[in-house]
C-alpha cells in the first residue's frame, strides 16, 4: 500500500519517515559503517602489508555498506527502497563500466585528434593496486552509495528529481576542489560531467548498480588504461602518455576530466539519460506538491 494515500500515521512517525530526517539517519549509519571497516583493518597492526590492507578495507568497507543498505536504508522513509537489488548488480556494473570505457575512450580519441593527447611508450602500471582498489573499487562504490544512494535519494524525496540534480551534481564537483591540481573550472567540469551522468544513471534505473559500474569504469579507464590523471591525481598506467596544448583541450595538469571535450561529451550522455529517465516517467515532484496532489 502507498503510504502516502493510507492512514494518517502518529506524529512520531512522519518525523521520523520526514526525507530529511531518513537522509541524517542514513548518513549516520554509513558512516558507522566506513568507520567500523576502517578500525577492523586498523587493529590488525602491521602484520598486514600495503597490498593486503587496502584491498581488505575495500572489501570490508563495501560489505558492511551493503549490509546497512539491506538492514536499515532501504526501510528508511515513506518511499521504501532497496538501491542494491542483488538480481541486477552484475548487469547493472557490467553495462555502466562498458559505458563509461567506451566513453572516455572516445574522449582520450578526440583529445588525440586535437593533439592534445599523445602516447610516448609503454606505462609501468606501478600504482595499479590504488587504481584498481581506491580510485576504481572503492571510489566507485562509496561515492555512489553516498551521493547517488543517500544524498539524491533523500534529497530528491523532499525537493523533487531536478533539486537533487542540482545539488548532488554541484557537491560531488565541489568536493573535488581540494584535489591536487584542482581548480574552480574542474570541479564544475566534474558537476557537469560527472554529477547529471551518475544522476541521471540513477534517475533512469532507480538503482545503485549502473552509476558503481559508470565510477568504477571512468576512474579505471582514464588512469589504469590511458594514463590519464584521475581527478587531478597522477597515475601510471598501460602506456605512458602526456596531455599537452591549451588546458581547455587537455585539462591541464588536473587530466581529461577538466576539458571541453570531456564536458560536452559526458555532459551530453548525462543528459541523454536524464532525459530518458523523464520520458520513462522517472522525475519525481517535491514532498510538499506530492503531499498536495494525494490531500
């Protein structure tokens, strides 16, 4: 039963399934979660090396989301939903991080194609493990599981689909800001970019699966496959390439992600998903309109 057209609920009740209120819970169950994988791995010591603690917190970290994702968040609100439906995770991750390979590849193409992207010999691979672990696994799954997972649902729960674009896309830009080499233009770069793709990827699916593998698949493909910088941080990867020319065709020091190229092409599948989550009926209106259409 829609819990918006049943019996009024006890006052208890609605403050506690209040949008904003589930947001503050979800936030604050997550966060025990990161925490609680970060000091298990701690408290092992320094028996464990580098290769084996990052991978470890990674694995640990993601369990015990999923964990709160099926025990707590998705009972959390009026609008009950689970954002990690097991049926779909493969398919989800799998379709996303084809996406996102085929995407920024087609990007490192037409950077070359400007000169501004050129490879000089083979890469050595050396910090593979970050790569693969932190900027593709970890990245890719926390990040979405916050924002698209907690920060867009709740957010898009009270404000409606298009308030939830917003500020989700201007957030994950901003926090970006205090990434090496950053600047200003970059972190709207990634708003634009990345912020309406992943948006938009959840809006269309209303699942957590297809944004992870668009993450995972963009940071692995730009940094471990091209050589690209991965949001400003440098990278060694498959060949040894170097950006070069104007910053707005390269990106500067900051990597592909910070050009026009990266902008216009991201940008615009980001809003080609947009739109087919709103033709399939997926844009949602905000609290107090959906409060007024059922009274």
């Amino acid at each position: 039963m829609d819990t918006e057209h049943a019996a009024p609920q006890p006052l208890w009740k609605r403050i506690w399934n209040f949008p904003l209120v589930a947001m503050l819970v979800a936030i604050a169950v997550s966060a025990i979660a990161i925490a609680a994988a970060t000091i298990a791995v701690s408290d092992l010591g320094s028996g464990l090396t580098d290769n084996v603690a990052l991978p470890l917190q990674v694995v640990l970290t993601i369990a015990l989301l999923i964990a709160a994702q099926k025990l707590a968040l998705r009972r959390l609100g009026d609008r009950k939903h689970d954002d990690l439906p097991f049926a779909s995770a493969g398919q989800g991750m799998g379709l996303g991080a084809i996406a996102a390979f085929v995407l920024f590849s087609a990007i490192v193409g037409v950077a070359a194609l400007f000169g501004a992207y050129r490879i000089v010999g083979w890469g050595g691979m050396s910090n593979w493990l970050f790569l693969l672990f932190a900027a593709g696994i970890s990245a890719g799954f926390v990040e979405e599981f916050i924002f698209r997972g907690i920060l867009f649902r709740w957010i898009e729960e009270f404000g409606g689909s298009w308030a939830a674009l917003v500020v989700t896309s201007a957030l994950f830009g901003f926090v970006h800001i205090t990434n090496d080499n950053a600047t200003w233009f970059s972190s709207a770069a990634i708003a634009i970019e990345a912020g309406v793709m992943l948006g938009g990827a959840y809006m269309l699916t209303r699942s957590l699966w297809v944004p992870i593998g668009l993450h995972f698949g963009w940071n692995v493909t730009q940094g471990l496959v091209w050589d690209v910088p991965v949001s400003g941080n440098d990278v060694d990867g498959v060949v040894n390439a170097r950006l070069v020319g104007d910053p707005l065709i390269s990106g500067g020091a900051f990597g592909l992600e910070a050009s026009v190229i990266a902008v216009v092409l991201a940008g615009g599948f980001g809003v080609w998903l947009v739109k087919r989550a709103h033709d399939k009926g997926e844009v949602m209106a905000p609290w107090w309109v959906r409060r007024r259409q059922s009274a």
